[in-house]
C-alpha cells in the first residue's frame, strides 16, 4: 500500500511504521513520504483496533530531513506566487498536526541520525525513545542552507525545553548526541541500541497520553515566554544582538528563526504554526535561501561525490603517499592523508624539518585526545603511518607525490626529476603550487601527462577545498585519480584549466590588491576592513595580506613580471606592496609588522603610520560601496576565468570562492552573487565602476554580450 512505509500491526493494536525509500542510502523527506505518512496516519487514526504507533527507519538513520534537491521548483513557486508556496510549504506541517491531534498516541523510536523534517517527526509525535548510538546527532540544521525549521519545529522545540536553550540549536544548527538530546528533554528516554523500538512499544503498552503538552489548558512555556516575562524578554534581547554581530544582517534565516519563535511561543500551537509558515515561504522567497541550497548543498555534495569524474577509469586507492616539504602545508597534507588511513612518506632536506613537520600532526591529535575525540589507540596508529625522511628512494611505492616546496620553480623543477627517477610509471606527481601555471612546471617531468596541480588551502586541517589543476598534457585517467585522492581525504574539488593563478589565487588576489588600492586612493583603513568584513568577507583585505605576507605578494608579481616580460601589467595594489616591502621593511604578520602592528601584550592595531604614507581623502566612500567594490572586483574576474575557460562549470566557480578564500555564503558565490542582482544590472554597474576606478573593472565583450541575451550563470 505505501511505497516508502512499511506498515505492520500486532495482536495488541500497535502499527510500527518504518520509514525505508528503498532507492536511497539514507531516508529523506520527499514527496512520495509525505503522502504515505498523511496516508498511514489517515488508517491509524480511523482504525479502532489500533492503540497507538511506532515510528521508526529500515536504515542505520532514522530521517535526514528534506531532499534539498527538489527545492527550485519551490523557490521558483515563492518568487512568483506566494500564497501557491506558504500552502505548498505549509502541506507537511498539517500533517505532522494531523498526527499530534488524530486521537492515536504516536511514539518515535530513534535509531539513528534524525535531522530537520526528521526530528520535525520526532517532535510531534507524543513519545520519543533515542538509540545511544556512536554516531547518531539530532538537530535542526535548516538555518545553515538559510531557512528555519518549517514543520513545527520552531515551535515545539521551545515548548518542550524552553526558548533559551532552544534557540542555540536552531539559530547556529548545532547538533547533539541522543544523551544530550535526553538531558535536554528533547527526548523521553535514551536506551542501546536495538532497544528503542521495544522502549516505544513499552510506553504505548503501559501509559500512552494522545495530547501533547501544549494542546492541554493551562500550558506554560518552559522559563516563559513572550515581551512581558523578564527571562524571555532577556533571551530575546541577548539573542537579538548576537545574530546582528554574528550575521551583520545578511543572513535572513536567524532574524526569521528569533521572530518565529517569538511571536509563535505566546499564541495557541495551531496559530503558531501559521506563524512559523509564513516566515519559512518569506525565505523561501529570498535569494539568499536559494543560493545557499544551491552552492552549499546540492553543488557541493555533487563535487563531494566526483559527480563530474572521468569516466571509465580505474578508481585509484592510494596507499602510499609522498610528500615533498614538510612545512606548514606538506605537514597539513600529511596529517589529513594519515587520517585518511594512508601511508605517508614526509620528506625534507633535513630530518629534523622532517620530524618537524610530523610533530603537527602530533599537536593536533593531542588536542583531539585533550577534547575526547580519539583514543589514545587509534591517535598512535595516524601517527605511525607518517614517516618522516630526507631519502628520495623512500618513496618508491608511492602510487601518488605531492610536492609542496617553496614556491620557485627551479626548486620544483629539481624536486620533481628526483621523486620520478624513484616512481613507478603510472604514479601521479602533483605540485601544490598556489600560483605557477601547472603546464610549466610540467616541463621538468618525463611523464606530463601524469602530472597535475593539487592546490590546498591552509590550515589543510580546517579548509575543505582542493582546487584540482589541469595542465595542457594531464590525462584524463590522472585528473579521474587525482578527484579519487581527494575525495578519500574528504576534501571538496574543484577542476579548473591551468592558468597563472589558476582560479583561486587569481580572484582572491584581485580581493586584496582592491583594498591596498583604496589604501592608496586614501580610503580610510578601517573602513576598508569594517566593509569588507560588513559585505560578509570573514577578513579584511589588508588583514589577510598582512596573513599571508606582503612579501608573498612581492615574490609572485616579481615572478609575473619576470616570466611575462613586456605583456605584464602591474595590478592596483602593487606599488603599495613594493613599498612597504623594499622601502618600510613590513613584510607581513609572520615579521610583526604589515598593515598592522602585532604588539606582543595586545592584539593587532592597524599601523598608525599609514596615514602618513597613505594621508586620507577629504572626502570618504560611503561602507556599502566600499562593500560593493569589493565583492563586485572578484565577481568580474570570475567571469574572466569563466571566459577563458579556467573555469568551465558556475559550480565550481561558487563553491570555489565560498570554500577557497571565503567569499559572503549567503551570496552562494561569486557567479550566483551576479545572476541575484542580474547580469545586465551587474554590467552597469561595472561600467559605472570603470569609468571611475580604471579600466580593471571594464566589463569584456563576452560578459556584455551575454548580459544583452540575458543570459545568467545558473538556470535557477
């Protein structure tokens, strides 16, 4: 009778319903559920034999919450009628009442992950019994992909457990393990697991209650609830001005979440669940909700699962891992391959910068051990597989190499020749490069079609991105191998085409160089780094510069200039750059002195020199075109890498600039940030900005083109 539930009933009355889409890994919401659950509900309810129902999953997950991946079509619905969206968006969170007021006592037997929709079940049947299990979390995550709990959850989350520490879980979507579910009173009743569907049946059999706590006269919200109660009133304060700092306004989810809850927690539950609809079809409406669904969650899961790999070839398992620096990102990468269960091979010219750079990966497990997120058993075993060497013929074996030397490319050059005189044929060597085209430094290779870019990002840790370069000979078979590598570390990959700077450098060079140009102009400092950081930039350009030091930037433009000779043109910012490095001696933060001062006793204060090297303009920009200016520079220049084909797919171009150098999440990228303010109204302004500014902001033939045929970047 259903497709995605199985519905059994005992001798003694009690239907367990478990939930299992059997085409997919894990249960999610989809239309198909929602009409077998308002179905399955419908007979329970109408069915006098029955006393009460479990709910319960087939899979190692209980639910995982919406199919994000059918969402355009709503989106869509809400930018062109909202009634037709609120009455759709509004159709689950009727069900899920139907359930909590049917007459029925319903228990949720959790065996497994639940999250958003899922716990959304949870919540609104009347018993909740969670399996202890290692890896199940519970939470409402919606906020993070820009919408809110929109099926109850909002609202019966703070009637269980009180607006206070119900608002942390919905506003930063954090989850919690089922023993802290049960601490909180999320649940009823924590128990092994395989005991949960038995714990359920225990309570419909023993002293089952059919009306929720909310439903009945004289209900009060935990701690209060509403302007007038002093406690609420205080949370609502305190939370107010977190979400303003934390999201400077532009992420709408966290407002709509704080209001939802607010003027939900102080009316009866059926008018509240109005309440919560309307606010959830208001973000559906926004853009901000629809680019981050995009980028975040179905373009990033599709990169995750090398949805765009080679196909046909081999999937590579790397075993045995050469690294060729043990620096701070040979060590990154080292540590993360270790993690990832491989061998590695961690070479330097000396042993003790070999140890060195295997004494990161020491200082990061023992943190992990200090928080109890390892055993002592299994942070010795990651260890072990780093082996710390200066001999070249240790890495023979290796079915991958990645060299990730100074950036200088008669260095690399040497480096390559001797790591290939020890591989096999079929190895894979990868530079690590962040700026020097891949096709060059291939040259120094006897096999340039096994030779490919793997750019991380620092701190390799933390940063989820691998930018994936392809050089003019890499074959198609590495390019298959190298995304097989990278998603067995649980990195996110990007392929672009080779360039210099390939994509991500290039652009977020092109961030920074912008703020050292206003610099220039005399553009107040502060108002550089505060705008930036207000358009939603997680570090101001000069502060960023100041990170990976001014000398770097030195060093690549001296590179540039050598390698293109007469075509180089200097960028905006460079002749600040050149100053402060050959003339002021302020080579960055790694010196103590850039930008800013790094005083020993104090945090960093922007260099009160600077207004004298750089004296501020009469008359100053206002932040929001500061912020403009900033944003709209890396947006131009993605659509030049675009243009030469740098990059070929606005997915990548998204999840690039989001998870490479931090470009505003609640813009979904650098590509979904045009198509949101549309691409004619873009290319105005950029020729406004041209016009002003120079020629670095002159929108190509290309772009103009394209924006007369109204053509945007994604189709939604």
């Amino acid at each position: 009778m259903f497709e995605t539930i199985d519905y059994q009933q005992d001798a003694e009355g009690i239907v367990t319903l478990t939930i299992d889409l059997k085409d997919r890994s894990m249960n999610v919401l989809t239309p198909q559920f929602t009409r077998d659950l308002a179905q399955a509900i419908e007979r329970i309810a109408g069915d006098d034999g029955v006393r009460g129902a479990i709910i319960t999953s087939a899979k190692d997950s209980f639910l995982a919450g919406a199919d994000l991946k059918g969402f355009d079509a709503l989106f869509a619905l809400a930018r062109e009628d909202a009634p037709a969206a609120y009455a759709q968006a509004r159709s689950f969170s009727l069900i899920l009442r139907r359930m909590e007021t049917c007459g029925k006592p319903f228990a949720a037997a959790i065996n497994g992950t639940a999250l958003g929709g899922g716990l959304e079940i949870c919540l609104a049947c009347h018993y909740r019994v969670a399996a202890n299990a290692p890896k199940a979390v519970l939470g409402l995550p919606e906020v993070q992909v820009g919408l809110l709990p929109g099926a109850g959850g909002t609202q019966r989350l703070p009637r269980l457990i009180g607006i206070e520490p119900s608002l942390p879980l919905m506003l930063q979507g954090k989850h919690v393990a089922p023993a802290k579910a049960g601490e909180l009173g999320i649940v009823h009743r924590v128990v092994e697991p395989g005991e949960e569907v038995a714990a359920a049946r225990q309570w419909l059999l023993e002293s089952p209650d059919a009306e929720q706590p909310w439903d009945k006269k004289g209900f009060k919200v935990p701690g209060g609830a509403g302007a007038m109660h002093p406690k609420a009133a205080q949370t609502f304060m305190v939370g107010a001005a977190m979400v303003a700092k934390e999201t400077r306004h532009n992420y709408p989810a966290p407002i709509a979440i704080m209001a939802s809850v607010f003027e939900g927690t102080i009316v009866p539950m059926d008018t509240a669940l109005k309440i919560e609809s309307r606010y959830f079809t208001k973000l559906l409406a926004d853009p901000v909700a629809n680019n981050m669904v995009r980028t975040l969650f179905v373009n990033k899961q599709k990169a995750d699962k090398l949805a765009y790999r080679p196909a046909d070839v081999p999937k590579l398992k790397v075993q045995k891992l050469g690294i060729l620096g043990a620096g701070m990102m040979g060590a990154g990468i080292a540590y993360v391959s270790a993690m990832a269960g491989q061998q590695v091979v961690l070479l330097d010219t000396s042993i003790e910068a070999a140890d060195k750079g295997k004494g990161y990966s020491e200082k990061l497990l023992a943190k992990a051990l200090d928080r109890g997120k390892l055993s002592r058993e299994k942070a010795d075993a990651i260890l072990a597989r780093i082996h710390p060497t200066t001999n070249y013929d240790d890495l023979a074996g290796c079915e991958l190499v990645i060299e990730a030397v100074f950036e200088n490319r008669e260095i690399k050059a040497e480096v390559t020749a001797r790591a290939e005189a020890v591989l096999a044929e079929d190895a894979i060597f990868a530079s690590n490069t962040s700026t020097l085209p891949i096709t060059g430094l291939a040259e120094a290779s006897r096999r340039p079609e096994r030779f490919i870019g793997l750019h991380f990002f620092s701190p390799v840790d933390k940063m989820p991105l691998v930018e994936v370069i392809v050089g003019e000979k890499t074959a198609e078979a590495t390019i298959a191998q190298a995304l097989d590598y990278v998603a067995a570390i649980r990195k996110t990959p990007i392929v672009v085409n080779d360039s210099r700077g390939f994509y991500t450098s290039r652009v977020f060079g092109i961030f920074t160089n912008e703020g050292i140009a206003m610099l220039a102009e005399g553009v107040n400092p502060a108002l550089i780094e505060n705008a930036a950081k207000f358009a939603g930039m997680p570090v101001g350009p000069l502060a960023v510069t100041d990170e990976v030091t001014l000398e770097l930037g030195w060093k690549v433009a001296e590179q540039t200039r050598a390698d293109l000779g007469e075509k180089y043109e200097p960028q905006a910012g460079e002749s600040v750059i050149r100053k402060f490095v050959e003339a002021l001696d302020r080579k960055g933060k790694r010196y103590g002195k850039g930008f800013y001062d790094y005083p020993a006793d104090g945090p960093k204060q922007l260099w009160p020199g600077l207004a004298e090297v750089y004296p501020l303009a009469e008359e100053q920009p206002d932040a929001e075109y500061v912020a403009k200016r900033l944003l709209y520079i890396q947006a131009l220049e993605t659509t030049r890498c675009m243009e030469e084909g740098v990059i070929t797919r606005a997915e990548d171009g998204d999840i690039g600039s989001i998870f490479g150098w931090g470009f505003p999440p609640h813009t979904g990228g650098t590509l979904s940030f045009i198509d949101t303010i549309g691409i004619k109204k873009f290319v105005k302004e950029c020729e406004r900005m041209a016009r002003r500014h120079g020629k670095r902001f002159r929108p190509s033939k290309w772009l103009k083109e394209r924006a007369k045929r109204g053509e945007p970047f994604h189709s939604q």
